[in-house]
C-alpha cells in the first residue's frame, strides 16, 4: 500500500508500532498467487517488481497444489488431499506462477525507498473523525492529522477494535506449529529426495505437514541461507496435544513435535531432529466470512481496514497474504476514483467484501481438508478484548 501511494505520489507516512523491521517474529515464509502478484504488480515500480521476484524461492512450482503427497510412515508418495478434477481451495492453473517469499526479505523490499515514511515504535491508541479531517492519537501522546486512516495493524488490529467493538474473531481450533530447518548440506542426504523438489504434503494419520524447501540466488546478497520451511496442522482436541501447548516454552513444543513424528519415516523425520530448526506455535484465528460493513454506521468513515485487521484467515488457502495485497492495490483504485475522502473507502469496502468471503470460504474448504475444520457457524468465537502473541490468521 505505501508503496503504491509513493509511487502515485499520494502524501502518506507509516506508523509501525514494532520498534524495527526485525523486532517481532512473524513466521517465515509468505506465498503469493495471482491476485496478489498482479496487485504487486500494480503497486510496484517495474525494476522494484523484478527485485522482489528474484530474491523470492528459485524452486517455486506453477500452482500452490503440492508436488508430492507422501505416507509419513512409509515416505512413499499417497493418496492425493484432493482428486484430479475436484473443487480445491487453490487453482490447479492459476494465471501466475506463485511467489514464495521470505516473510523477512519481502518485507525489507517494501520498505525499499520509502524509509523516510515510515517511523517504527509508534503505538497506536485510537482516532477522531472529522468533517476536514482524521486525527490519529498515538499512546505517547503525539496527534497527527490525516485525510484517511487504514489500518493494517493486524489480527488484534486496535483500529478495527474502535470501528468494531464488539466483533470477535473464531477459533479455528487448529493449533499449528511452524519451523524452517537448515538446508546444510548434512541435512540435505537425509532428507526425502521427492520432498526436496517442492511444495510438498505429508500424510501422518490425524496430523499433515505442509512443507516447502526454500532455495535463493546466490547472486543476490543479503538473502538468507537455503532452508525447508515447514507447518504441522494440529487440532486442539487432539489427545496427542497438550491443552497449554501455545503457552509452553519452545523447547518443550520442539520436544512435543519429534514425539508426535517419532514413527515417521527417517527421510522425514529428519526434518524436526537438527539442531538448526526453529519453531513457532500458534492458534489459528478466522474471520467470518460476513465481513461487517464497519463503514455503514459511521457518521463520517476515513478509517478503513486491510489484510488481517479486515479479514483473518486460516492459512489452509494460503491466501491470506495474497488477499491483503490484493486490499492495497484496491485501496489505491478507490482513491484514484474517488479521491482522498470517504467515499473511496466504502468503494473499497464493497469490493473487499465480496472477494475477502471468496478467500475465507477458500480457506475454510482447505481447513476441512487438513485439520477437520468445522463450519463457521460452528466454532467458538474468541474475544478479542486483550492482545496474545499466540494467534495466527493468515
């Protein structure tokens, strides 16, 4: 979105509550298909584009459908999570081949010259409406006019807490553990030889593993050393998992993972046993895909929502990402038509609206599939009062 706005030259600045770029782990890759790749697209200046796209995974396949599908007993290849020619989450054909991108990388191209618009360790406390204007009030007191608010802050998003009060999001009950193990060359003779070719799904009876080597140009420098990133789809029923397990230390989770994989294959086991693997636990968190219209009510409305804060997603679709940037360059059409003022804004709000409840049922066709996810209507919601690191929506 900052991007598009500077590349339009549309006055903006940035107010990130992080205190850098790297303060906060966020995960560890990002894939993007063909709504968010032509939104980047748009976004974007052409030589920028080309930048991010060569820093992106060497090795990424022509769909988000995995390669292989593997018995995580046997490590021989298995039945298909869908059959050729049914209804799946993700195109079989998409008009792209998908980006896979380092969470970390793709962020620190987007911040590529526009640093003087951004400031970092800003924490957002609330907004004013106004007929002129919007003023944005930050907890250290500093008061900045605008014409309009987005608010990109995220699943626990502050800015949606104002303009929604009494929305909560739902529990998934997935309970997804995320990692990236080393590429070394040690661990690269261990591991599956079907699994090192690309996106890649491991059958473990009532577990699946989502998994994706990593591989970068050695031509582009600073990009980080190859890896294989990794996602283990839990539900929080399960018996196998522990009911604290997102607030226990991560030792003790990466100790819980080699028990629940201990019966895997060598070839993918291995993949949860080195020393050079990191890891993530998470409660995976959902909109409805009844996205409220949060602009209907307001007696002005130059705040809107973005990516997270506007829709959370389970990361079943992997669309998330996709859906948000697909939000910017919306945004960014809106303004063009409409101008700074809200009227862009509920121009926006339609649009994401429909296509938003696209994703999320996408995602939800995905979550069935991997985690034995439940209708919306049928899981819990989760009050969004109070802010958790533990959550996860795309």
């Amino acid at each position: 979105m900052a991007q598009c706005l500077h590349k339009t030259r549309v006055p903006f600045h940035v107010y990130e509550a992080d205190s850098s770029l790297t303060a906060r782990r966020q995960g560890y890759r990002i894939r993007i298909a063909d709504e968010g790749i032509e939104a980047l697209k748009r976004c974007l200046s052409p030589e920028k584009y080309r930048t991010l796209e060569a820093s992106c995974n060497t090795i990424t396949s022509h769909s988000s459908i995995p390669n292989a599908t593997l018995n995580a007993v046997t490590g021989d290849p298995t039945t298909k999570l869908f059959n050729p020619g049914a209804n799946t989450p993700v195109p079989p054909r998409p008009k792209f081949k998908p980006l896979s991108a380092d969470r970390g990388v793709l962020r620190q191209n987007l911040l590529d010259g526009i640093e003087d618009h951004v400031t970092f360790g800003r924490q957002y406390h609330s907004f004013t409406d106004g007929n002129d204007g919007i003023t944005v009030h930050f907890a250290d007191g500093l008061d900045v006019e605008a014409s309009l608010l987005i608010g990109a802050d995220g699943i626990w998003s502050r800015v949606r807490q104002q303009l929604l009060p009494f929305y909560d999001l739902l529990d998934t009950e997935a309970r997804l553990v995320f990692g990236k193990t080393s590429l070394t060359d040690d661990f690269s003779q261990k591991f599956s030889k079907s699994a090192s070719e690309g996106l890649t799904l491991i059958h473990g009876g009532t577990m699946k593993c989502l998994l994706e080597p990593m591989r970068f140009s050695k031509e582009i420098t600073p990009l980080p050393e190859d890896y294989v990133y990794w996602v283990l789809f839990l539900r929080c029923d399960s018996e196998a998992i522990p009911a604290d397990v997102l607030s226990k230390p991560l030792d003790e989770v990466k100790t819980l993972v080699r028990s629940l994989t201990k019966d895997w294959h060598p070839s993918l086991a291995c993949l949860f046993e080195t020393s050079t693997t990191e890891i993530s636990a998470f409660r995976v968190l959902s909109s409805s895909p009844d996205i409220p219209d949060w602009g209907a009510g307001a007696s002005i409305g130059r705040a809107t929502l973005l990516g997270d804060a506007a829709h959370a997603m389970s990361p079943t679709a992997a669309l998330g990402a996709t859906t948000a940037i697909h939000d910017a360059a919306r945004i960014m059409d809106a303004i063009e038509k409409r101008g700074l003022n809200p009227k862009a804004l509920r121009y926006y709000e339609h649009q994401m609206r429909v296509y938003a409840k696209e994703s999320l049922e996408k995602s939800l066709m995905g979550g069935r599939a991997m985690f034995g996810m439940r209708a919306f209507q049928d899981l819990p919601k989760r009050i969004m009062s109070s802010r958790s690191h533990l959550e996860v929506g795309s």
